[in-house]
C-alpha cells in the first residue's frame, strides 16, 4: 500500500500543503508519491491505473520538498485528493478504489454549490475527510461530513524571524486579493508607503514582509491562509477582513481590532485612521501577536502528529 496525493504543478496556498502531505508522509516512513493531475492522463485496465504525463512535464522542488512522481497504483493505494476534485475522486471510486480520502483545504474552492447533488454527496460519503480550516470543518458538518483535522504549516517556520527594525514600507497586501479595493488603497498610498505583492516567488514575499509594517489582507479567507501567518514572523502586523475563516479565533487568532469588517475595510477613513492609531502603538501590537506567533513556531510540529493520527487510520 502506498499513498497517493493528487495535486497540480502549482506554488499557491492550496498545491504547496500538498506537497506537505506527501513530504510529511515519506518521514513518517510510508511511501507516499505525487499525481500531478494537470499535467496526466489517467488509464485504466482494469488492474491498475498507469498515470501517463505530457512530454513537457516537469516535478516541481518547492522548498526543501522534492517529490515523488506516480506513474501507476491500484485499488491497494490510499488515493488522497483536495476539494477541488471531488469529480477526479467520484471517478476513480467508480473504478472500484475504496480507500479515497477528501481533503477540504478551504471551503469556498470546494462544490459548495452542488454539494447536496446526488452523485457529489454520494462520492462524499464514500471519503474519509480532512479539515484545514475548522471554518471548512464546521460548515461540511452541516452537510453530515466529518474527519479528522490537517492543517498545513508555514514557510521559514522553523528559523527565527527577521524582525526587522528598519521598515522600508507602511503597508503591503496581495494583488490578486485586492480586487474592488482600488479606490481604498489609491487613498492610502497618498499617506502611507505601499507595496503591492504581485508575481514574487516565496521568498521575496518573505523579504517584503520582513521591512513591512503591516499587511493588508482584503481576501475571503477560505481557510487557514498562510501569509497572514508569515507576516506574524516576520514582524509585520496582519489586519485581515473578517470574513470566512477569520471569523473565528480557531483559525485566525487574532486580536479583534486587527479584524475589520468588510465595510471598514473599504472605508479609507476607518483604515488610516486605524493604521495610525497602529503606529502609535506598534511595538503593543506585537506583543499582542506573540502567543500566536509561538503557535505559528510549533506548526510543523502539530502538523507531523496530525499526518500520523491520519496514515494510522487509513
């Protein structure tokens, strides 16, 4: 029996706690191999299935997680999936693979829309089911799916951060999580010094984090998102919308006032005069930040003892 992960050739928030998953797997001395979907073909014979890639394909190294490919495995093999594919899944459980487990990495990627379709609640409750989010947990509840918890853990987890006391920039947040927010941060960048994070590989996110005061996060926060989490380390403060998972204190455990609403995020007045008020007290809420940030130190940890309650269940 091995373990079989299926994910995209991707660096995103999703595809990279896949290749966690894997990496985490193979030291916990199971052998585990990765399906690159995007890039396969699947064919079976009524045996095994062999995974045939395209002539240009490539295994990504993402940090210090060089992968496993998977050319062929059968109905022996625990088959792991993320809520993206929950098609994928249903078809290769029609091949007669049993042991399939369905990992809810957020909740809004997921069929939420057609979740109580015939065929898609069927493949569900034919899963094993893990949560990223206990905000991707509670909501399948309501749904009748339960499972164990698998978080993932951030970058640069185990080093000390670089809290840098010289802070070349005010604010920093995400392109692509920023659309509909133009007008706000056309206003905040005539008071604030403002880098906008678009097309930078992991560890240049890391170093604007590092000279970063704040970070704006405008996103939906379908889970447990990693860059609030490495802003934390590297002494740049998080004001994350509070929608979706940051929701809760579970997730995203952060001090209420660094948790706007929707509304007030898309208020310029409430933001600078918020960011200011920050200022004032910039070494206060860092201190408020530090029981999360030894959490966010002890998350490769946590996540170890998680993938090892799972592959001793399957």
């Amino acid at each position: 029996m091995k373990f079989v992960v299926f994910a995209p050739r991707a660096r995103t928030g999703g595809p990279f706690a896949l290749y966690q998953l894997h990496d985490a797997i193979k030291r916990q001395g199971y052998a585990s191999e990765i399906a690159f979907y995007d890039s396969a073909k699947f064919v079976w014979n009524g045996l095994e299935c062999t995974v045939k890639y395209k002539t240009d394909f490539y295994a990504p190294k993402l940090a210090n997680i060089d992968p496993d490919v998977c050319f062929r495995f059968g109905p022996e093999d625990v088959l792991i999936f993320p809520e993206v594919k929950v098609s994928l899944m249903s078809k290769f459980q029609g091949f007669g693979f049993q042991n399939v487990v369905f990992w809810w990495l957020s909740w809004n990627n997921a069929p939420v829309q057609n979740i109580d379709r015939l065929d898609i609640a069927l493949s569900l409750s034919k899963a094993k089911h893990l949560f990223q989010s206990e905000f991707a947990r509670l909501n399948a509840k309501e749904f009748g799916f339960e499972g164990m918890n698998l978080s993932d853990y951030t970058l640069n987890h185990n080093t000390a951060a670089n809290m840098a006391t010289e802070k070349t920039y005010d604010l920093c947040y995400f392109a692509k999580k920023a659309d509909g927010a133009e007008q706000v941060l056309h206003k905040l960048a005539q008071r604030f010094r403002i880098k906008k994070i678009e097309k930078m590989k992991e560890n240049e996110v890391a170093d604007i984090l590092k000279v970063t005061k704040f970070f704006l996060d405008f996103g939906i926060a379908p889970g447990k998102d990693r860059i609030p989490r490495e802003a934390v380390l590297h002494g740049c403060v998080p004001i994350v919308r509070r929608v979706g998972a940051a929701k809760n204190d579970i997730d995203v455990p952060l001090p209420a006032y660094l948790k706007p609403t929707t509304s007030s995020m898309l208020d310029e007045t409430y933001l600078i005069e918020l960011i200011h008020s920050l200022e004032k007290n910039y070494a206060g809420a860092l201190e408020d930040l530090e029981d999360y940030r030894k959490v966010i130190l002890q998350e490769q940890d946590t996540f170890m003892d998680e993938v090892q309650n799972f592959v001793c269940a399957c």
